[in-house]
C-alpha cells in the first residue's frame, strides 16, 4: 500500500516553526533553507511574517558584522593582533592579511619592514611574497634584548604602491598584552 505524504500545517505558528529548528550541528543547504523559508512564509499569519522579517534582518545585520571590508582603492594590510607581549627567548607569529580592491586582486605582494629593527628582534614572513591573501609573520626575540616597548612597521608592495601597518610589540618578562 501506497502512503501519501503529508504536510501538516500546526495551528499554533510557534509549534510549526520548532519543528523546523534543526538539531545542533545539523547544517542545510542553501536550497533547504530557502525551501523552509517558503513553506513558513506560506503560513500567511501575520505573527509569522514579522517573526520572519525580524530573524531575516537580524542574520543580515550579523553576516554583516562579520564580513571583511574590502578597500575601494589599492589595497591594505590588517594584522590579527595589533599588539603583543613577548619574552626575551621566545618568538610569536601574527597573521598579516593582505585586502585588495579588485584592480589590485591579481598582483603579487612582497612583505617587509619599513622600520629597522632592533639588535636581537628578528621578522619572517611565510610566504614573503606571491599572490597571497595572508602570510604568517614569526618574531623571535634574542635571550640579551633589552626589555621595553618597539614599534614595527609591516608593509607590502603591489604594483610598486606600498602600504603599511604598524606591530606594537613589549618585550617583558609578564604575559600581558600590549593595549
């Protein structure tokens, strides 16, 4: 025997809309979503509607939040941490994105300093150079550096325009950050 599907449509919009809340870590396509999405915005209650409108507004405001921002012009370096605290002895690593407009997508970058540094503080990028999105720059700091407050200038070169960000790095004997 044959069992015709059915789509049962609760009376109390709050019960329908639980039953369509996933499990968590459950993750839906594009497609389910959008197809979910239909089926709620066919319930036609206007308690419904405005929940929906509300969620869609509050998801955009987050995806929002969340997306880089890409420069209009040229490009730009951003670091994962701006500042950082760091032992004599030991080495960190900092993330350096490289953001580039669309005219400056498709030209290789070269990473360096613009600021000489200090006896004892040494800066590798892996990858220096290429067409990169982001290069892992390590800092190790010589055991005999002397402890205080330096100021590292990152910069990159594309198209022969070169941008820079400045790293505010404490050389301490405390975990603290530098803020």
């Amino acid at each position: 025997a044959t069992h015709p599907i059915q789509l049962a449509i609760h009376p109390n919009p709050l019960r329908s809309l639980q039953n369509l809340i996933p499990p968590p870590q459950t993750y839906f396509s594009r497609n389910d979503c959008l197809l979910r999405l239909r089926f709620l915005l066919k319930q036609n209650t206007p308690f419904m509607k405005t929940t929906l409108t509300f969620i869609f507004f509050f998801f955009s405001v987050a995806l929002m939040a969340q997306t880089t921002e890409l420069p209009a012009k040229e490009f730009n370096l951003r670091l994962s941490e701006e500042s950082m605290s760091i032992r004599p002895g030991e080495s960190k690593s900092v993330t350096v994105s490289v953001l580039r407009s669309k005219s400056f997508a498709k030209g290789s970058v070269k990473l360096g300093t613009s600021s000489v540094l200090p006896q004892g503080i040494t800066l590798q990028f892996e990858p220096a150079e290429g067409l990169i999105d982001t290069s892992a720059a390590t800092i190790r700091i010589d055991p005999a550096v002397a402890l205080g407050s330096y100021n590292i200038i990152i910069n990159g070169d594309v198209y022969h325009k070169v941008k820079g960000t400045t790293l505010k790095l404490m050389v301490s004997n405390d975990a603290l950050v530098v803020k």
